[in-house]
C-alpha cells in the first residue's frame, strides 16, 4: 500500500495498491474507492472495495499498520460499535 504525496506544497491523492481474491487482478485504488471499518477486535477492523475487473465485493483483515496506512491516505473510516 502506498501513502499519501505531495510535492511542491500541493496534496496528490493517495493510491493504494490492491488485489481481487477472486480474479486475482492486482491494481491501484485512490483513497475513495475504499472503506475502512475499526471494530472492537482485529476480527471486526477490515477494509473493503469492489474489485475493478470482476465486480466482486471484497473485505479483507487491517492490522495496525493497514489502519494507519489508510487513515493517513484520507481512506473513509467507519467507527463500529458495540450496542448493550
């Protein structure tokens, strides 16, 4: 996964590099066509996309560093919850 740019005082959008497990297309995303989702457990803290060659859907784990690497690149976060 790459990390965000920027050169003479102007942001360049983060690209990340990416693969389908379903096609196994290897690609590069820009920051907007991920999500990132931080549950209460490493079970629960993924990211997902949707594969540009087949469509699928994909989600896959995000360690610590995945989460930083993401949130630095301006990746959408969403914030799960546990309800009582």
């Amino acid at each position: 996964m790459a990390g965000a740019v920027t050169g003479a005082g102007v942001a360049v959008t983060a690209v990340f590099k990416a693969a389908c497990p379903d096609c196994r297309a290897s690609f590069e995303l820009a920051a907007g066509a991920l999500r990132l989702a931080i549950g209460a457990s490493d079970r629960t803290t993924f990211y997902s996309f949707t594969c540009p060659d087949c469509g699928s859907a994909v989600r896959k784990p995000a360690g610590e560093r995945i989460v930083e690497l993401l949130t630095g690149g301006g990746v959408r976060t969403l914030r799960l919850h546990i309800t009582a």
